[in-house]
C-alpha cells in the first residue's frame, strides 16, 4: 500500500471510516479492474497532497464483499467521501485528478 494510504478491511472498517473524524476518502476496488488500476496513481497523490487533511482509504472489494454490499456498491472504482463518518458523496469510475480535488476541496471547506 502507498504511503499515506490505510488499507481497510470488514474487522478495521468501523475504526478506519465511520469512528474517523473529519474527510474521509474509500477508494473501493479490486485486482482485476483496469479502472481502478488507472485512477490508484491519482488516490495515492491527493493522499500524499492532502496529508494530515483528509484519510485515505482503500478497500477491496473482493476480499471485503460484506462492505461493499452496505454501501451499494455496483461499479468500480468507486470513491466514496465520508465526513465525520457519514457518507456524503461517491464519484463512480476513474475520474480526472481535478474533479476529486475540487470534491475534496469543498468538503473541507
């Protein structure tokens, strides 16, 4: 895992995501997705950019499918935004570096 970058599971979830306070960024994905493999660089560069601003989160889907299915989750990767551990915003598939920032921006704002 990156630097900056928490690698969440269903046992360290609640921990990780809901008990954080403040922004918190899941990047939900899986091995085989080309998708998520395209926007991982981008993740672990607003991680670092944002450190000790918002957390960062990656949770596999496949081996974590109990969350996944909580949250809806029907496509990846999907960026999920929590503040103060409630969800407020997903973005689905891989997205420009500007839209995720301009979305973690204005929630911490």
């Amino acid at each position: 895992m990156a630097e900056g970058i928490i690698n969440a599971t269903t046992a360290t979830w609640d921990a990780e995501v809901i008990g954080a306070g403040g922004v918190v960024l899941v990047d939900f994905w899986a091995v085989w997705c080309g998708p998520c493999r395209m926007v991982a660089p981008t993740v672990e560069e607003l991680a670092k950019e944002y450190e000790g601003k918002i957390k960062v989160v990656k949770l596999n889907t496949d081996e974590n499918p109990d969350i996944a299915s909580k949250y809806k989750i029907m496509g990846i990767p999907t960026l999920m935004f929590f503040k103060d551990g409630n969800k407020v915003d997903q973005i689905v598939g891989a997205v420009p570096k500007s839209q995720l920032k301009d979305k973690i921006d204005s929630l911490l704002g």
